[in-house]
C-alpha cells in the first residue's frame, strides 16, 4: 500500500519543506510556460476540445506512471475532494479560462483570474481552519498589485467583453475551490493518485466535447496539436503533480500565493520565445509579484533566548 503524506514522515520537517519547495518552483515555471503553448494551441483548438486533449494526454502519462508505480486506487477518503477538484479545477476552470481568453486580452485575462490565491487563502481559513498570517497578506497584497500592473501593461489595444470577463471569474473561483478541495483528499492519498484521478474526473467531465476535439484535431496544424500535448504532459501531469506534493505540506493559501510568481515568469519567457521586450510597467509588475512571494513564504525569526530573562525558578536548577 502507498504511503499517503500523512504516514511518510513529518511533513513540516526542514527536508519536506525543502522538496515541497522544489515541487512548488517547478510547478510555477510549467504553469507560466503553459501561456505560450496555449497561444498556438487556442488559435486552432476551441475552449472545450483543447481542455479536454490537455486532459486526455495528461491522463494517459500519469495513469502510465501510477501503473509502473503499482500504486493503485486512492483510499475512499480521498474521493471526493479528488472528485470535487476534478470537476472544478481540471474542468471547470480550463474550459472558462480558455473561453474567456478568447474573449478579453491577455492582460485583462491575468488580473481578474488573479483574484484566485485571495479566494484560496479565504476559504482556506473558512473550510480548512487554515491561518492567515500577516506575512501571507502583506505578501498577497504586493503581489497582485504586481498582477494588476502586468496585466495593465499587457492590455494595450485590447478588448474585453462582460462575458469574457465572467468566464475568468468563473475560472478563478473554479480554481480556488479545486485547491481548497483538493488539500483534505491529500491527506489520505498520495499525490500521485490525487493528481492522477483528479485529472480523469476533468476529463470525463468534459466528455462533451470529443466530437469537436476529433473535429478539430483532424484540421489542426501539427504545431497546435503538439502544443497541446505538451500541455497535458508538463503543465498539467508533471505540474499539478508537484503541486500537489507541495500542497500536502504546506497551506492552501501559501501555496495559492506562491502562484503569483507565475505572471513574472510569462513575461520572462515571453520575452526570451517569443521576442516580446516588456516595457517598465511590465519589469516594475513583475517585480513585485516575485516580492510579494517572497514576503508571503517568509517566516518570522523566532524569539532569541535571552537567559537574563530566564524564570527566576529555573535559575542554578541545572
């Protein structure tokens, strides 16, 4: 039988805060390449098909894994934070956000689906009676200040539609309800398994539109349709996977801010892929997202022992 994060160790130990760490970096920098693949991907793929081939190409990599892994079915417990997250954050959010980034610019796109790590951090301390440190806050604050100017600098001439901006809120809420659901099923099964059957519940869920997933894919250059392969093997199996190690040993809304380091990162990359020079609004946003993450993952310095203040009956005891 696996060992589920409950039962391999303390996961507050400085070695799983270190690997959780690891996990995290490597889920933010797939997360913020998935922007340049969906790029190509999204002009020839529509919102629903191209969720569900992120999904379906995803699914297939880490049922192949969970196999040579023999790690089997997760525990009962787990199932319906898996379910839950499976509907809401594999499903829900990727068909929203892909429709809504048809139908508003990217930077508007980024601000509003920005709101999600608040929305994490808030339920986190209403269901999961998570704590939110003034360090998180302050950190959160910086960093979607940071996000808003991003997104400033990335609007331009674009456009943004009510309904656009709908389907992104939508994205967003569906995104923090899948972490925040996510985070007990943890607790019982691995993050292999939580990942894995999370990714299939998404999939199913949007089973609707295979027939114009077969449609468009018979059309599709081969540039789109590798992009979005790639998006169902790294952004979403490889990524969500660390994420989800990650998430089992940490809060849901340190993790959700840790997030904000993802808009830095898409401009970083656009500018090294894609040949997109960020102007000052864009270096200044993108500096403060990655401050912001920063303060958020700090912790205080613990109090330094003074022996002159020592209790007075502790004092020659020894």
């Amino acid at each position: 039988m696996t060992n589920s994060p409950a039962t391999s160790g303390s996961p507050t130990s400085p070695r799983h805060a270190r690997l959780a760490l690891v996990a995290a970096s490597v889920t933010v920098v797939l997360w913020a390449s998935a922007f340049v693949s969906i790029r190509s991907a999204g002009a020839a793929y529509s919102p629903g098909a191209l969720a569900l081939g992120r999904l379906l190409s995803g699914a297939v990599v880490l049922a192949a894994v969970l196999l040579i892994r023999r790690e089997g079915l997760p525990p009962r417990a787990a199932w319906p934070g898996i379910a839950v997250s499976g509907v809401l954050w594999f499903g829900a959010y990727m068909v929203a956000l892909n429709w809504g980034e048809q139908e508003v610019d990217a930077g508007t796109a980024a601000m509003v689906v920005n709101i999600g790590p608040i929305l994490i951090a808030l339920l986190g301390a209403r269901f999961l009676g998570e704590k939110l440190p003034p360090r998180l806050i302050a950190g959160m604050a910086v960093s979607f200040a940071g996000a808003v100017a991003v997104g400033l600098s990335m609007s331009g001439e674009g456009h943004a539609s009510v309904l656009g901006v709908l389907l992104c809120l939508v994205a967003a809420v569906a995104y923090a309800g899948g972490v925040v659901a996510q985070k007990p099923a943890l607790a019982h099964g691995s993050a292999l398994q939580v990942t894995t059957f999370g990714c299939l519940v998404g999939a199913v869920a949007c089973l609707p539109f295979a027939g114009q997933l077969v449609d468009e894919a018979a059309r599709a250059p081969l540039s789109a349709t590798l992009n979005m392969v790639y998006l169902g093997v790294f952004p979403t199996a490889l990524a969500f996977t660390t994420w989800a190690y990650a998430l089992a040993r940490t809060t849901a809304g340190r993790m959700g801010a840790t997030t904000y380091a993802v808009p830095a990162l898409v401009v970083l990359m656009a500018w090294v892929f894609l040949g997109e020079l960020p102007g000052l609004l864009t270096l200044a946003g993108g500096a403060l997202c990655l401050a912001g993450v920063a303060v958020s993952r700090s912790r205080p310095k613990p109090p330094s022992k003074d022996p002159s203040k020592a209790p007075a009956d502790s004092v020659g005891t020894r």
